[in-house]
C-alpha cells in the first residue's frame, strides 16, 4: 500500500514501441491505477445509479468528482467534515477532482454556442462571444473576469466567485488525490483571438493555482497533504495555441497534465490536437483526457500517450438503453430495440459483470421500456465494466506489444450503424 | 426444498395466546415463506430500485407483482416464453401475482373519488358512482360490466378487457405461487348499495375465476401447475358485508385468502374490518393483507390473524428520503432534515443493510437532495431491510409467546411527530 503522506508518482513500465502508447502504474495514498485507464464520472460523489462498493466490484480504478457540483452542494466543509471525498462516499480508491472551469464555461460560452467539447452543430454563423455572457431567459449566469468567474448557483441562485486561488482550498478541503487549477475552456465556435486570450487566461490562472497549492502545503488546517497537482492544457483547435500551452503548462512544475477544453469541430481534429500537444508535455508525468470515451476514441488516445480519460457518456448512453458489446455497430447494441423483447441471452455473453451474470436482454429491455429505476444501475455496471475491461485488454497488449493489433481487431468489429442503432 | 410440482400449503406453527397471532410455514413451489411476512412489491417485476438479488441478500421472502401492469407491458406471452416471473426476473423465490382489480379501481372510482385503500381526505358530498367512470380530460379510462372491465392501456391507449377467465388465464402465463381472481374495488365513498352490488359482482367473478383455474389445471398448454389460487373479500366498510363476503368466499375452497378493497376512511374502521373478517375465514389458510404496510398497521393486523402482507409505501418513503429508525416518531426520520447534514451515523446504527454498513446519514443526504438515482435503491434497501427484520422479531416473539410485549414496545417507541417530520 502506497504511503498516506505521500504525493502521486507515476511509473512507466511498458511502451508500445509502435506508438506513443505506454502503460505505468500512478501510484497515490489511496493505491495505484494501472493505466491506461477509465476514470469514472462522481460528478457529485457518486457515481449516477452506482453506490461505490458496486463500482469497487466491478474493478474501476479511479473516480472523478467535481469541484463546482460539490462546492454548491453539500459544500466542501462538509465534505471535509466527513472526512473527505474518502470518508464522506466510502468510495476507498484513488480520486480526482475537476476543477468546475468546464462547468463554468457550460453555464456561459457553451451554453450561448450549444456545444460540448466537440462541436458536432453549427449554427449559422460564430456569434462573437460576449464578455458577459446571457443563458436562457437573458438572466447573466457566469461573468468572467480576470480575477476568477462570477456565476449564480444552479442550487440555489445565490451568486458565487470562484478564483484560482478559492478553486484550490476547496479542492484541498474535498481532499482528492490529484486536483486540477482553475481553467478557462472554450468553444469550437470560438474566433483565434478568443481562444487565445482565453489560453493565455488559463495560464496566468494555472500560476495562481500552483502558487496557491505550494502556500497551502505548510499549513496545517488543510489536510490531505497526499495531493497532487495536475496542468490544465488549453488552446482549443490551433496548432500554435496548443503547443504553447503545452511547452508553457509543461513547464511550469505539475505533478502531471490534463488536456482540456475544446478538441475541436471533428474527431480528426480533436486527433490532431493531441498529436500536436502531447509531445510537448514532460514524458514521465501522467497525461489524462478530460471528458473523452467512446471506444474508438480510447484507442486513438491511448495510441497518442494518453494515460487516463474519464468522461460521462458510457453512464449516460446506459441509462438510455444504450450499452456496450464488442461486435456491434459503434460497439453498442440499444435494449430498447424490439429484437430484444424475447431475448433470453445477457447483454454480452463474454461479460462477466453483475448484469450480465443474472440477467437476460428481454428483463433488461422491460426494465428500460418501463423507466424502471433499477434498470440505470444494471445497464451502468455492464457499461463500466465492460470500459474496465477493454482497458485492461489494452494494458496487457501494451505489455505484450500488440497494442496495434489490438485495436485493428476493434477498429474492424464495429460494424457500420444499421438502422436503429444504437 | 419443496416439490415443484405441489400447490401451495400453509402450516401453522404457533399461536399467540392472546391473540389471533399466528407463525406458520407457507410452502411453495419456489421456497418457504416463513409467516407472518412483509411481501415486497414488484409491480412491474422489480421492486422500484432493487435488482432481485438485492432483495434476496436482504432476507426479503416472497414478492407481489401486478397482473395489470405486466399484462400490458410486456405482455404474458413474453414472461411465460421467459419462463414465467422468475425465468423473467431472476428472482428464485415466492411470488404472488395481484389480479389488477385494484388498478382497474384505481382508474376508476379510485381516479374519481381521488381515494386509495384508506380515504383521508373527504369531498363535499359522496358523488353518486357512475357505471361509466370519467377521469380528467374526460376520457373513459373503465367500464364495468357483468362480463368484466373494459379499460384503456396506459401504455399505448389501446382498449383491453379484463374478465375473470382472461385474468386467470394471464397469472397462469406469469406464473406466480399464488394468484389472485379479479374483483370489484370500492371506494370508502361508495355508498351501502354500491359497495353490495360490487361485492356481490365480486363473489360472482370469483366463482368464475376459481372455475377457470380448474379448468385450466388439466391443461397442458398452461404450464406452472404449482398454482394456488386465494380468493379476495371484499365487502367495504360494512359490517354485514364483510361477514356475508368472508362467509361466502372462505366457502369456495381457495387455498387462501386476502383481503381487499376499501378498509375505510380511518385506522379505526380498517381494524373493525379485520375484526369482522378474520374470524370467518377457515382457520387453517393463509390470509394476506392487501396494500397496508405501516409498521403499526403490521403489527394490529398480524394480531388479528392476518399473515402476509404487501404495501408499497415503504419504497415510496424511501425514495422521499424517509426511512425507518425504532424509536423516531411513526419510526422513521427524513434524510432530507438538515439536521442530517454532518452526521456520522448510519441511518440505524443497529441495522446490518447494505447501506447502514457502508454510508452515514450525510452522504445519503446529500444524495437524497442532490436527487442522485443511487439515493433510491440505498435507502429502500433499509425500509425493506428493516421490515425483514420487524417481521422476523414478531415471528420469534408469536414463538416465545411475547407478541404483547413486543407491541408494546413499539408502540411505546414511537414518539409523537414532531415538527418537520417525518
């Protein structure tokens, strides 16, 4: 068991030597993550539909829980009251905490542009973002400065600030192993000129947060000394941008390094950012991929040198009906559909997870058809194993160089969409 | 492990001397149901929330699902191509199918009146029931008739007829270790006459039910011959019909009994409704309790004789964020009461649920109104954990001859309601 007062490190142990891919060990007080690996989504300490133990269970490594969620409700003293993220979900395993800078930016730009990380509609024209940006209804929900960002509560109104500095104390307080600064994300339908005084923004904020974490270090009223500081890189799709925030955050000192903010109109682009950003960064640090999981993309990330993704579709797509098997279209089958309804085989006959070891497609179809509550959770335990265990596929074809092969076989299961998939 | 291929028996174990209270084994095909028991609810084929094997880990015995529902969603054919409710499900052990005269009520009368089992809430004036029942919007949703009850699905609008042949013939499909004819509900607002026409309608369906059973037995295209059929006194709040009701249908030859329909507006006239029942039903079979589960409810109405029993207010309350503590007011506190907001505790400190060993009542509160879906299957774990439990100590005291002082004791410990509970 890793030391408690420790800080995370991170171990190559094996590098494909056909790509940038490699697996290690990131070791942190709460144990060690082999990567690559999947993050789960604890958005607000839970992940949806899972207590902890069933994600235990189930092999996931790591969860993700979010700064923005938590600070709003319970509050990060509670949190720390109860003895952190640890203590207060029972989950045991090593944390991360994002740092609400993509929640902001939800409740402003992306929002005003209807777009995520990538940007798969595009209205008319690029409307010039606004410096204080309106939402639904006209009422100002986020106003960025370069101090921090001012925005209402979603819980209950209230205005609330966050700064580099704030984001960071109450990352302490939550007490997650690895934590990342305060960034500033931006569109796809952001302009050059946005994009990179919005970068240079993320800069100046990620030396404000690192500051803020070294002062906090000595002080004895936070705890939770075994935390580590990851560099948000930003630069939405430009090449320029993107190197520079790669060589500037590279350099700065971070435990390791997390690639944010906008990948781009395509899933071309979002490849060709990671191509131009991830050699820049230190090569013995961690590298995660915030909010990116759909299985070819893990492949394409992990050939990059990625190491760690976390990202909320295979939860939500589950909860939907929609839920993974090799082979498939998209590698993905919908329970919904009505082939399904006499269906006596599990989701996925190699699966050796809850659902799959207890039940049939056609009592998982009814329970989706009916909005059965139980059905989010069994939908979701097969969803997430079935993303542990594709990583650990990975991981060992890394250690047994096939990597390649391994995803060829992948690239060419996943048959083209048929009607009504997925 | 009991013959799959024998109906239904009922053994009495031990008798409470001073009272009608009694112990016994009611053995089925699928298990024993030791008695008295709390029945879960599995209306659609899952206890809102819970995967079967949840409820198995947790002791519950024997589930209810609803004839109605299934029925419409996914159809009887599809459960008995699955193997019945428990190829469908997975759930191993006892079931019970109701026959969805309540829910045909409930779209009725039960609709019109805005009234369940027990009416709290009085109208100006007990409106004259129609034969043809309008609910809001001014659709016929039911009509009855001699034949049966016609009735929209509120699934796909589509008009469906339940008579007391056809709901026979659908529990033969689902499968279930008892089932229940179709009856008549009534309102605690019909009037005298009324609720006598209805009850006679329902000795007249029970007749028939009871011959379609028969009938059926010897026919090899309805498989599941370790059927049991009880039949269901109704009768309102009458004195004379409840007597004339439990006269007529404990002379059918059921292999038990349940009570249904309006037990009254008060839980003064549900008792008396027990008190006139009970007695004249034959002695040695099972007699079940139709949708009352508050925990004072259980322990008047096991002294009254009664042995089974089904609601589905304890996983509605738990996924409200009230759940059971001996000794809060009415026994239960609601996770939701800020008071919650640090503490430490699991919910029952004495309790061996999965949740009272792995979360404290902070965390469930921050679930609860983050309304985070793994909230619902943590807390109704509990409520059906501790009716297991409360179910189990009334069973070892009706052994030990302390039922009274067991009663006693809990109605000693519930404190009165105080302000913002429950």
């Amino acid at each position: 068991m890793p030391d408690p007062t420790e800080s995370v490190s991170f171990s190559i142990r094996h590098r494909d030597p056909a790509s940038l891919a490699r697996s290690g060990d990131l070791t942190t007080a709460h144990g060690i993550v082999q990567t690559p690996a999947f993050v789960g989504v604890a958005t607000r300490a839970t992940v949806k539909a899972i207590e902890p133990q069933g994600l235990a269970d189930h092999g996931l490594q790591i969860l993700i829980a979010n700064t923005y969620h938590l600070h709003l409700r319970p509050g990060e003293e509670t949190v720390a009251a109860l003895g952190g993220l640890h203590g207060f979900s029972g989950w045991t395993g090593p944390t991360m905490t994002d740092s609400g800078g993509f929640q902001v930016f939800s409740l402003g730009a992306g929002k005003e542009h209807g777009v995520g990380k990538v940007a798969s509609i595009f209205p008319g024209k690029d409307a010039p973002p606004t410096s204080k940006r309106r939402a639904e209804g006209g009422r100002s929900l986020v106003r960025l400065t370069e101090l921090g960002a001012d925005f209402r509560s979603i819980v209950d109104g209230s205005l609330r600030t966050f700064t580099p500095e704030s984001v960071i104390a109450i990352e302490r307080k939550l007490g997650a192993d690895i934590i990342l600064p305060l960034d500033e994300c931006t569109s796809p339908l952001h302009d050059y000129a946005y994009t990179k005084r919005a970068m240079e923004r993320t800069h100046r904020w990620a030396r404000r947060g690192l500051a803020a974490f070294r002062l906090l270090e000595g002080d004895p009223s936070f705890p939770n000394p075994h935390q580590a500081l990851f560099g948000i890189v930003q630069g939405g799709a430009y090449r320029d941008l993107r190197e520079e925030s790669a060589r500037v955050i590279g350099g700065m000192g971070f435990d390791g390094f997390a690639v944010g903010g906008s990948l781009g109109r395509s899933k071309d682009e979002m490849l060709r950012v990671l191509d131009w950003t991830v050699p820049l960064l230190p090569e013995d640090r961690a590298r995660h991929l915030l909010g990116i999981g759909e299985i070819e993309d893990l492949f394409a990330a992990v050939r990059r040198g990625l190491d760690t993704f976390d990202c909320a579709a295979p939860t939500r797509l589950a909860r939907n009906g929609s839920v993974f098997l090799k082979g498939a279209p998209r590698h993905r089958i919908n329970l919904r559909n009505a082939r399904f309804a006499r269906d006596e085989q599990p989701i996925d006959p190699m699966c050796d997870c809850f659902t799959c070891t207890h039940h049939s497609r056609a009592y998982l179809r009814h329970l989706c058809r009916a909005g059965e509550v139980s059905f989010y959770r069994l939908a979701t335990l097969h969803n997430l194993r079935f993303l542990v265990r594709l990583m650990e596929g990975i991981r060992a074809s890394i250690r047994a160089g096939s990597f390649d092969a391994l995803s060829a076989d992948w690239a060419a299961t996943a048959r083209p969409t048929e009607t009504g998939e997925p």
